[in-house]
C-alpha cells in the first residue's frame, strides 16, 4: 500500500484519451467516495524496473498490535451480486482452491509474511524472537464464501458502495464485534461485466482498505474481474493465462493486508509503499493441492529484496512437556523441536492455560510466575525464530501451585541400596561414567506407587543432590527428568536409591 491516500479520478479531463488511467496522489477523497481511502494499489499494466522501489527495509508504524498485522489471518470471499452466474474464467472456484491450500509446507510464497510482527516499537524492522509474528497457518485460512447473488451488484459499484458491501459481509459471516474482526479480511470479488471504483478505466488492478462500522474496523479488499482486461493485465509472468493476473492482483493484495491490515498501522517503507508495492514486477508460479496459481513478488526483510517464496520456516513444534508446581509458579521441562526450521532459534515461549500467562527462556526448564494456589494448570511450549513461531507443543500434565510439599530425609543403609540394586539389571553408565541403575529402579518404583499427582522435595542426607518434582503413575518421561535433573556419583546414588524406598513408604504405606 501506499502511505499516502490516492484518489481515482472517474472523471477525467477531455484532454486524456479514453481508456487512459488517471490516478492522482491527494490528502482528500473526491466526492463519490471521500470516506474510502485506497492503499495497495496495483497498476494494470507492471512498471518494469532496473531495481525495486525500496532503498531500506519496511518498518513497523504503530507500537498497538491490533490493527498493525493479522496475527492469525482468515479470509472471506464474497462474490457479490448476481453477475457471478456467468464466469466463463472461472474465477469464483478458482479463488477459493487457492485460499483453500494456502497453507503449511507447499506454500512457500506465504512464509514470508511470518517473518513480520505487531506489538513491537515503531520503526522495527526485525522482529526476531520479539513481539506477535504472524502465524504462517497449518491449515486452510479459508473461513468463509458468500455468494451474495439475491440482486446485481452496481454497475459501477462506488468506493463507499464496496466498503458498505463489505460491512454487510461482516454482519453475514456473524462478525459483528471487533474482535471476531483483528484477524479477517474480506475479499470483495465484483463479477464479469461490473466496473467497481471504474475498473479498468481507473488504471488499477485492485485496492484495498479499511472501514470502521457497527462491526468496528474491518479489513476489505475491492477485487475487479481482471479477466474482463484479457490475459497479461495485472501480472509479469511469462505466457500468462486469464486468471494469472486475478491472482498476482489478489496475492499483493492479501500479502498487504496482513502485514498491515489497518492501513498505516503496519509494515511500510519511509516513502508509504507496502511489501507488495515494492514487487509489482515480480511474479512466479506456486504450485499447491489444489493448482497452480500467480503469486507476486513481496518484499522481505530478512532478505532485503522481492522475493515469491522462502526457504526458511518457523521452527517444529517442541515435544515431551512436562511442568513441575512450585508456590505461585510452575517450573516447565521440555524437549527441543528436532528441526529450527533453517534458522536459529532465538527463543521459546511457555503459556499457561487458563489465564495465558506467558514466560520466555532460551532452554529448557523455564519457570512461569505469577500462578493462582490452588488453581490447576497446564502449559505449552512454542519455538521462535527469525521467520516466526511454532506451533504448540502438545499440552503438558496438570498441576496446582500451593500444593502440600513432602520433605523426605532418611538415614543411608547399605543393605536397603543393595536390594534395590538387585531389583534391576546392570544398564552401564551415563555419559559421565555413573551408574544408571539406580536412577532406573527410581524411575520404576516411582511410577508403580504414586497414583495421583504429588508435588514432592526430595533432600538426601548427606548429599548436595535435592530434586522437585511432581510424581504420578505412567509417567514413565520421569526416567528422562531424573536423568537430566542431576548426574550422580556413586555416593549420591546409593543415597538416592535408599532415602527415595522410604519416601515411597511415606506416600504408600508399602
């Protein structure tokens, strides 16, 4: 988009030819539409460049999240008026395949707007590990189609008539408070014959916008039917089909719109152009389950330039979560994804459930304050890089802060250490040459005896070893936290196997 408003003079001197686009910078909208302000918007014929636009990166232009960037973005479609029973280029089914697959691994061309974030200082230009990413979807972000056909859209559909249709859509789809709206656009799609906001005389492809309302503020895009223009209006790819510049049209569109969905709250360079303002000039092929589609060039940070796809992605999801209580907070294990993504991870980011109290750590274990005693809780775990954040990690076990502590201290017995080390064969050493089978026998034991979750301190008289940790049966991942809790000398685990027999006999009465 563009950071100033433009005007689409409908009207044109006699002095310019018919057909001729006359588009016109202004700080006011003329009469027709004055509450409609345009961004984004794609001339019909690509303006070839030796090198793009931007001298410097994008910068975040509001410190609010929403409004700023679609964190977690969905889309609507509505076709509007009863022009849709014919579409010879069949554009309506081919829309929605695309949004339908624009999602996970294949879509390599939407992986770049996850590297942008909201909630950050203005002026930030990498988000890395801070602020709220937009979340590149696993998942259809298709939400919904709407075929608004009981009557002819308007001929020449005004600014204000577009924005109207798309409040209407709001209402339709049941977003009518603000916040079903922080993460939605809705795609305004005018049939074959129609000339919305005096398409293509107007010189653009498409615009998009914003428009507050009972709905509150909305995201929107006006969408012409660029087949109507024939094959190569809107698009630079070679050969083009009559849909290729419908869709190059609609990824600059929808790219702008999440990363900057209440225009000028979001991701601009100092001149006003969005990422997709950059990269007119730029257009690939993507191939996803559904079909092949143009996307356009958009311009990426992290690279510094146009790009149609990113070979980076947000890191794997970490596994294995496992939450200890403490007293008002809750110390949370976890493993490390087995893939980054391609690029480092800067940081993991706990959240509690209920409550989403959120707790950042570069590694496993991390503590989470400011917990409820006596409230239970579960916890994930996501993985951020400098393309964005992971999904979840599997919910972890259930605890409660505040719960009773049980501080068991008993006297070492070589007799009692002896038995327990015949319950168990020989499993060799660590990786610091200790004996594993003491820590297997507690592992056992400990699972067989506790049938509820237990938060426990464990304190061995006459060692430095101390160990919390919450205690329940099949939780057989207890072996994997004892392990990596402590390395224990011999002494240690001797003392280990024999004061753990007698806590189990506190707990069990065994």
């Amino acid at each position: 988009m563009r950071n100033s408003r433009w005007v689409i003079l409908c009207l044109v001197a006699a002095t310019v030819s018919a057909g001729t686009a006359a588009i016109v910078r202004s700080e006011t909208a003329h009469a027709a539409s004055a509450a409609v302000v345009r961004h984004g918007i794609k001339p019909i014929r690509a303006i070839h460049r030796a090198a793009p636009l931007a001298t410097a990166n994008l910068t975040l232009h509001s410190a609010t999240l929403n409004g700023a960037v679609s964190p977690q973005p969905k889309v609507y479609l509505v076709f509007w008026g009863s022009q849709w029973s014919s579409d010879a280029a069949g554009a309506a089914p081919a829309l929605q395949n695309f949004f339908q697959a624009l999602y996970g691994p294949t879509d390599t061309w939407g992986l770049v707007q996850s590297q942008y974030c909201g909630g950050m200082p203005v002026g930030t230009q990498i988000c890395g590990a801070g602020g709220t990413h937009i979340v590149h979807p696993n998942s259809s972000l298709l939400a919904g189609v709407w075929f608004d056909n009981g009557a002819a859209a308007p001929t020449t559909a005004s600014a204000n008539q577009i924005a109207a249709e798309a409040n209407t859509a709001a209402a339709h789809f049941g977003n009518t408070t603000q916040a079903s709206n922080l993460n939605t656009q809705y795609v305004i799609a005018s049939g074959h014959g129609t000339h919305p906001d005096g398409f293509p005389n107007s010189g653009f492809c498409a615009w998009h916008s914003s428009v507050g309302g009972a709905n509150g503020t909305i995201a929107y895009t006006n969408l012409p039917y660029i087949p109507d223009n024939g094959a190569g209006s809107c698009t630079t790819i070679g050969s083009p089909t009559l849909l290729d510049g419908y869709f190059s049209t609609e990824t600059h569109e929808f790219a702008e719109t999440v990363t900057d969905l209440w225009p000028n709250n979001g991701w601009l360079d100092a001149s006003g152009n969005e990422n997709g303002d950059l990269c007119v000039d730029l257009d690939s092929r993507l191939i996803l389950s559904t079909g092949t589609f143009d996307v356009q060039g958009v311009w990426s940070n992290i690279k510094g330039a146009c790009v149609t796809s990113q070979t980076e992605n947000v890191p794997g999801a970490p596994t294995s979560t496992f939450a200890t209580a403490g007293t008002g907070s809750a110390q949370v294990a976890f493993t490390a994804p087995a893939s980054n993504g391609g690029s480092p991870i800067l940081q993991y980011q706990v959240t509690s459930s209920p409550g989403n109290i959120v707790a950042s750590g570069s590694a496993s274990p991390i503590t989470v304050n400011g917990l409820a005693n006596g409230q239970p809780y579960t916890f994930t775990v996501t993985a951020l890089n400098t393309v964005g954040t992971s999904a979840p990690s599997t919910a972890s076990n259930t605890v409660t802060p505040g719960g009773t502590t049980r501080t068991v201290s008993v006297s070492w017995s070589p007799t009692e250490s002896a038995r327990l080390n015949q319950m168990a064969p020989s499993l060799g050493t660590n990786g610091a040459g200790v004996q594993k089978t003491s820590v297997y026998v507690i592992s056992y034991l400990v699972g067989l005896i506790s049938t509820t979750p237990t938060p426990v301190t464990i304190a061995a008289p006459g060692s430095a070893v101390t160990y919390v940790d919450t205690w329940q049966s099949a939780e057989f991942s207890v072996l994997d936290r004892v392990k990596t809790k402590f390395v224990l000398n011999d002494a240690d685990a001797t003392r280990f196997s024999t004061y753990l027999v007698d806590f189990l006999l506190a707990l069990g009465g065994h």
